[in-house]
C-alpha cells in the first residue's frame, strides 16, 4: 500500500511539472516533501495528491522558497515644462538624490510654479543614469515648452520652438554631447507660420519664370505647386513657405492649374490672395488667345476661387509725351541714403510723398530733387510711398514708378524679405497691378552671418589682451588708466559677440584669508564688467564671478607664480557635459587660460520691422 501509494502520487505531480515533490510513506501515512517556487505551486501539489487518497492521511512538509531580494524598480523622472510652470514627478536612487533635480530647476530663470513629486529608492545606481539624468536636464534648460523623459537607458525630449530657426538651434545643441549608452529621441516641433493674406504670385517674362512669393498648407500641395512651376520654365532652386491660414484645401490643385494656363499663354503673372486669383497677361497677347486661357481656366478652377482676368492696353501717350515720360526713381546706397528724382504730384499730394521719403530714410540722409508735374496717372502718390516702403527693407536698391508698373531691385541680408515686399505691394496696389520685385539675397548683407563665430571673438579679445593686461592696483578693485584702455579697446569688439555667452572671472594669489581673497576677486570682476557697462556695452550676455585662490595657474611660493594667479579671465559658457571639450580661454592678467568651452546653438535671427508699420521718425541733425 506505501508503495502503490507513492508511485501514483509522484507519477501525478511529476505529470504537472511538480518534480520538485518529493513523496514517501510510513503505513497509511504519506508525506510530501520539497522545496516550491511559489505557495501556488505548493498548494496545486497538494491538492494533486488529495485527489488520489484520502486528505486525512497526507502529511504537508512542503516549503517555500524564500525569494531574492526585491528587485530594483526602473527609476525615472518625468518633467513638463511651461511658460507658467513645471511639474517634475519620478524616483531616482537614493545616492544621486535630488540635489541634481533641483539644481536645475534652480538655474532656469522665471521659472515659475514649481510641482515636485519625485521620490528617492534606496537602490544600486544603473551604469548609465548619471549622464541620462545630466543630458535630460541640459535639455529641460534649454526648452521652455518641453516634456522630457529620462530614464537610465533612454531620453525622450518633446518640445515647441516658436520658429524654424529656433528649431534648428535647439536641435544642433541636443544633438551634442549626447551619452553614451543612452538612446536619445529628440521631437521637436516648430509651428507654421500663419500666413495672411495667403499668397501666392508667379510670373513668366522675358527673364524667365519665377515665384515672386509663394505659400502652400502642405508639403504634398508644395511639392506639386514647385513641380508645376519647373514645368512651366522655373530653374534653380525653388521654394515655397508652408503655412496656415489657406482658404480651401484645394490650395494646390487651383496653383498647378492656374500655373499651367499662364503656360500655355506664354507670358504673364498668375497672383492669388486668398480665393481671389487675379491672371495678367503679358502686353500684346491676343484677345482671342486670352479669352481662350481665361475660360478654360475658369472652369478648372474650384468653385471657392474668384478668378479676374487682366489683358493691358497699350499706353497712347498722352499731351505731357513732350515733356519726356512719366516716371520716379528712388535710390537707397550701401549707406542708408535715399536719392529721389522723378516726377510727382503738384501742391500737398507731392510734398507728403517727399516727407514720407524723409520719415522712412531720415532727413539728414534723404537727397530730394523732384519736379512737380500736374497730369501724373492717378493713384501716382499712392503706388509712390508703397514703393518707398518696400524699398527701406533691402539693404540697398532701386525703386522705379512708370505708369504702366512698378519695379524694384535690390539686395538683402534676409531670405523672406523679397517675398514679404511681394504680399505687401499686392496688398497696397491690388493683385492686378503690375510690379516687378527683383530682391535677391546677399550674404554679405546677413546681419546673422556677419557676426563673428565664438572662435572669432575669442581671438579678436586675445589679440588685444596680448597687448595689454587688465591690472588693479595693490588692494584696489578700481579700474586704473592702463586696464582703463584695455577696457576701451574689448568694448569695440563686444557689441558684434552678444550672442556669445561669457564669464568674466576674477582669481587671486594665495596671499591673505581665503574669504578675503574671494571677495577681492568678486569685487574686481564686477568692475570689469561694470566698466564695460559704463563704456555703453550690453552685458546681458556676461556674468561675473569671483574665485579667489581656488585656482591657480602656477606656484604661490614665487612672486612671479603669484603674479600669474592674480588676473581676469573671460570664458566662453556653455553646459556642463560638454566641459571635457577643449576651447580657448580669454587670457586675463598674465593668464595662460584653462580649456574653456565652446557656446551651444545658433545665433538668433533678427526679423525686419513690418512692412504695414509706420516709418520710425529721425532727427534732423546727422
């Protein structure tokens, strides 16, 4: 009986893959033994067993194994920052803490409401959560509208920018100093700009076919606008602003087919503002031929566009032809000064045209000789000071009026300008008026990419430090003649690096207190940069600190070991996983410089003042 009993229950439980069981006998006694992974397993086992002989006669002496230590959790911090506040929720090991987290949140300046619910785990520190941690918050710095996930193996940054630029900039500086180990997912997002009216001008004439301004509301509906331009004549690189703000989803589709009558009639503009598409023939096309393309576009064109058709008639000049032709030419040089010569209109409607020149341009750089005229084309004033106003946004160019168009020529340090002057002549003038925008860029004239590098300006103040050291005098935290000069010369230099962010640091020997020497060279920075305040330089992109001895360069048992830690440094900032990077140091006094560290993003893009705003007024004297 022991024996049948035995073999029946061990064949059963080693069945259902209980073979840790043991079983064994004594009379009518069984007994189970073993050790089970779990009381599941060990209450299944018994259970079994219960179902081949009796319950009363089994004896349980199974045990259960004790289980490892609680395994580690996956620590990780979730952060949501916005233009009101942050809120900050996770668990981090106890040994790194939160001292990281809010040092961070300490540095970012208006921060706003701040919501902390992260939590500590007394847990091993993975390999790899110290630099996640430390690139999650280099992000968090430097988005103000993010959500940023990290965890030891991985960092999730989602943001806004408010430009494409921006965009840009964020994106090359996430993009270095990423750890190692770490898988980074950067989705940065910038918003379209809002496009009103939305535009679009395209024009075939003897120098070719080309956008004067163009939008689309998607990449689809741009990739096939630009196709249709290439098709009908359009070379080099073409280009086409994505926007909000389209009238009808059938953007696209009423551009390629408007784009395609205007190449069957060879010459011409085809401009939309909104649903209103205005078709221009060229001078000279026939009558038949327009009417032809007219209709024909007419009915391909969705029902949501209002098409007008414009065929010019030749200009029979009129009793003034002997006088000579009708026409203003407005000059603006490199310099800034405005040359206006041309005819205009008689009594107040001329002269509010030439003060208009001068409130654009200023009176003391506005040359005026215009003749006063009484049979002008009507309207000739307004298109006048139009054309004046697009003018004073390209670096320099010519604005000619005739009667028959308006055209204007010129060069420019920003991409968007030619097509900005483009929505704003259609806006003034009206979509069948004829003008000819010629503004090509010129990188010359980039305000953006004139600016020196970081490397740039590390040089050109090195090269005049070479020359001259800042010095105090014995105990003084004034600035003296010598290091007076010094100051003069870096402060020519500093206005063209405002987007360089820098330290001026002040160090000391090791003679006197600790304390004293901290304040010593706290007290001499800020002088430095109150003296280059005082020399009228912005200093929102400086900050001053003092480190006393903490970091000398040479012995402090020498006097000319002494005289190499007393100096002023200027570094170049940046964030702290990039630190190990070597960059030049602004030499101070006798400095030799430590490995300073090169400025993260791109240099922000200034955007040209409105062209529907009012001229900015000037004084008379030069």
């Amino acid at each position: 009986m022991e024996r049948r009993s035995v073999e029946a229950i061990t064949e059963t439980l080693h069945a259902g893959g209980m073979t840790w069981a043991e079983i064994s006998a004594n009379g009518l006694q069984v007994f189970i033994d073993g050790t089970a992974p779990s009381e599941a397993a060990a209450f299944r086992a018994v259970s079994r067993a219960g179902a081949i002989i009796d319950a009363d006669r089994l004896v349980n002496r199974v045990e259960i194994r004790r289980r490892d230590a609680t395994a580690p959790p996956r620590f990780s911090v979730d952060v949501l920052r916005t233009t009101t506040g942050l809120q900050v929720i996770g668990l981090v090991p106890t040994a790194t803490g939160l001292d990281p987290i809010n040092d961070a949140i300490m540095a970012i300046e208006n921060v706003g409401e701040v919501t902390n619910l992260v939590e500590i785990a007394d847990f091993p520190v993975p390999p790899t959560w110290v630099a996640a941690l430390d690139y999650g918050l280099r992000a968090l710095q430097e988005l103000p509208r993010s959500k940023v996930t990290i965890y030891a193996d991985r960092v999730e940054v989602q943001a806004i920018s408010e430009s494409a630029e921006q965009r840009a900039r964020f994106l090359a500086t996430l993009e270095r100093g990423q750890p190692q180990g770490v898988t980074v997912v950067l989705d940065i997002s910038a918003p379209r700009p809002v496009i009103t009216p939305f535009t679009l001008r395209f024009t075939i004439d003897a120098d070719g076919a080309r956008f004067e301004t163009c939008a689309a509301d998607t990449l689809a509906a741009r990739d096939r606008i630009i196709q249709a331009a290439a098709a009908a004549g359009a070379q080099g690189v073409l280009t086409c602003t994505i926007g909000l703000g389209v009238p009808s989803p059938q953007w696209g589709d009423a551009v390629v087919t408007a784009i395609g009558a205007l190449a069957q009639l060879g010459q011409g503009t085809v401009a939309f503002s909104d649903a209103d598409v205005t078709f221009i023939a060229a001078e000279g096309t026939g009558q038949d031929d327009f009417d032809r393309v007219i209709g024909e576009l007419s009915a391909a064109l969705p029902d949501v566009f209002s098409l007008d058709g414009v065929l010019p008639t030749p200009q029979v000049d009129s009793a003034s032809a002997s006088t000579g032709p009708a026409r203003l030419i407005a000059t603006l040089s490199e310099d800034g000064r405005l040359r206006l010569r041309g005819r205009l209109p008689e009594g107040p409607v001329g002269r509010s045209v030439e003060a208009y020149a001068r409130a654009l341009f200023g009176a003391a750089r506005t040359d005026i000789a215009t003749r006063a005229v009484a049979d002008l084309p009507q309207g000739w004033s307004i298109r006048a000071m139009a054309g004046l106003q697009a003018l004073s946004q390209v670096g320099e160019g010519t604005m000619t009026l005739e009667p028959e168009t308006l055209r204007l020529e010129g060069r420019t340090g920003d991409a968007a300008v030619a097509s900005e002057i483009t929505r704003f002549l259609a806006g003034e003038l009206g979509q069948a008026a004829a003008f000819d925008v010629a503004v090509r860029y010129d990188e010359a004239l980039d305000p953006v990419a004139a600016l020196p590098t970081p490397e740039q300006c590390v040089e050109r103040i090195q090269e005049i430090q070479a020359e001259g050291k800042i010095t105090f005098d014995p105990g003084s935290v004034e600035i003296n003649e010598s290091a007076g000069e010094v100051l003069d010369r870096i402060a020519e230099v500093l206005p063209d690096c405002q987007h360089v962010r820098m330290e001026i640091s002040g160090h000391t020997d090791s003679q006197g207190r600790e304390e004293m020497n901290l304040n010593l060279s706290q007290s001499r920075a800020d002088a430095v940069l109150n003296g280059l305040l005082a020399r009228e330089v912005l200093v929102s992109n400086l900050v001053a600190q003092g480190y006393g001895e903490s970091q000398p360069l040479a012995s402090n048992e020498t006097e000319e070991g002494r005289e190499q830690n007393r100096r002023i440094e200027f570094r170049l900032l940046v964030e702290a996983s990039e630190e190990t990077d070597q960059a030049p140091v602004l030499e101070g006094e006798n400095a030799t410089g430590d490995a300073a560290e090169v400025p993260a993003g791109a240099r922000p893009r200034p955007r040209p003042a409105s062209l529907s705003g009012a001229p900015e007024q000037e004084d008379e004297a030069p």
